[in-house]
C-alpha cells in the first residue's frame, strides 16, 4: 500500500541551491533574494537546516579531495564543485546569518 503524502510538497532542490549559491556570491540579505529561487524563508530555511545537518561540511569535505585527486582521475561533467562555495563558508559564516 503506498504511504499517504502529508505536509506541503517539497521545493526544487536545484532552484533552492541556485538561490543559495545567488546569496554567497552577491552576499545580499535573504529578504532581497530574487522570487525566481522560491520563497527567501524557504531558501533561508533549507540552507540552515542542511546546516545543522552537516550538509554542507560533507560537500566542502568531497569537493576538497575531489580537487586534491583532481590529477589522478577524471571528474566526471555532471559533477562541478564551486570553490566560491567551499571557501565562503569556511571564512565568511557571519556575512550570511550563520554563527561560528
């Protein structure tokens, strides 16, 4: 028998992570995030709660042996680490709300 759905259907996790990643670079406030990544709490929710996950600490650990190994093998296409990404939240945690 298949399980009953319940709650609010899930947002796209691309378009999340595209509103996530918009926030990093510009280092805007959430509030001003533009309406085409979803909903500003939305976004600012996901980000904390993949936070407090560890989430984030395992893309910045992957990406890092990923680079580290990046002559030994090759990456494949579909697979990009942003290195904006990795470096931001390791020295730039308090320009986006995140305490240390």
């Amino acid at each position: 028998m298949p399980k009953p759905s319940t709650g609010r259907p899930g947002h796209n996790h691309r378009r999340i992570l595209n509103g996530i990643f918009w926030l990093l670079r510009t280092g805007a406030p959430w509030r001003e995030m533009p309406c085409r990544y979803g909903p500003w709490p939305t976004v600012a929710n996901r980000f904390y709660r993949w936070r407090q996950a560890g989430i984030w600490e395992r893309i910045g650990t992957s990406c890092s042996s990923w680079s580290s190994s990046a002559a030994s093998w090759q990456r494949p296409r579909h697979v990009s680490c942003s290195q904006y990404l990795i470096s931001s939240l390791r020295t730039r945690p308090n320009q986006i709300g995140v305490s240390p």
